[in-house]
C-alpha cells in the first residue's frame, strides 16, 4: 500500500459517506418529487439543500475523477468496486468479509488477492492524480501568460488613452 494514497482514499471514503448524495442529500428528482416541483427558494435553509460547501471537498473530487479515469481502464470496474467496500464501507464489513464480497477467493489466498488489488488501485490512483496536477499546472501557466498578455494590452491601452485625452484637453485650452 501506499500510504499517501491510502490516507487520500479514506479521506474519499469519509466523504462519500457524508456528503455524497448517497450519504443523505437528496438527489434532484428526489427533490422534485418531495416539493411537487422545484424546491422553494425562500425561508431559512435547512439540511436538506446542497448550500455552502455540502457536498465532498477538492481533494475528494480529484480522487473520484481518478477512479472515474481506473474505471476506464483494463480491470478498473473491479477495482473501483473494491475502492466502494473498502473506503466508503456502508455495512462496516470486516476484511474477510470485503474479500467474500468482491468474490477474490476463501482464507489466505482471497486476502492475498486483496493487497494486490489495494496495490494496483493505489498506484492508478497515483499516476492519474499526478498526470490531473500535471495537466492543471500547464493550464495555469498558459492561463497565465494569456492574462500577462492582456494585461500588457490593457496597460498599453490605457495609456494612449490618456495621453490622447491629455492633448485633447490641452489643445482645447490653448484655443
């Protein structure tokens, strides 16, 4: 196992358990189906609309964008289920158990079994959150030079404006 990665996909787990709409939010047509229509936007908010911050954090979103990307891959809908007992884990399932669950064998092979997947999830975990921090930083330094750009020709800009407003003022005192 890895440890970062570890300690990043409990911290997933324990926000999937609560503040994923399967944690107790309501869904939008559940919603829909409880007030007959849109929800009311008046009155004092309670617990049952996603306002300020409900819902899982930064950090918890990269990682389901990661498993979202293992789930693509060779063996990935696998591993993602294996992600969903052991991390979010609604029943408290005991290790044997997860392995009886995810069908990976009986005693000491199933759980051998177990690590190896717990291994392999953690290093695609690992990679895909490094090439989403890879992608991100680029973006931001384009982003950047694009903004340094406009910056300048905004700069630029303003000051033949004012220099031509400058000498339209000038030239309208001197006549």
């Amino acid at each position: 196992m890895i440890g970062e990665i570890e300690v990043l996909m409990r911290h997933w787990g324990e926000q999937m358990s609560a503040a994923s709409s399967a944690g107790g939010l309501p869904s939008t047509m559940g919603t829909i189906m409880e007030y007959g229509g849109c929800a009311p936007r008046g009155g004092v908010y309670g617990a049952k609309l996603l306002v300020a911050g409900a819902g899982p954090d930064y950090v918890a979103a990269e990682v389901v964008a990661a498993l979202g990307a293992v789930e693509r891959g060779q063996g990935g809908v696998q591993l993602c289920r294996l992600a969903l007992v052991r991390y979010v884990n609604p029943h408290g399932l005991t290790l044997d158990e997860q392995v009886r669950v995810l069908e990976l064998g009986v005693g000491a092979a199933g759980r051998r079994c177990y690590f190896r997947l717990v291994q392999r999830l953690h290093e695609l975990v690992e990679v895909e959150l490094k090439v989403r921090q890879a992608r991100l930083r680029t973006q931001r330094k384009e982003a950047g030079r694009e903004g340094d750009k406009m910056r300048r020709a905004a700069h630029e800009q303003a000051k033949r404006a004012h220099a031509a407003r400058g000498n339209e003022l000038f030239r309208g005192d001197g006549s």
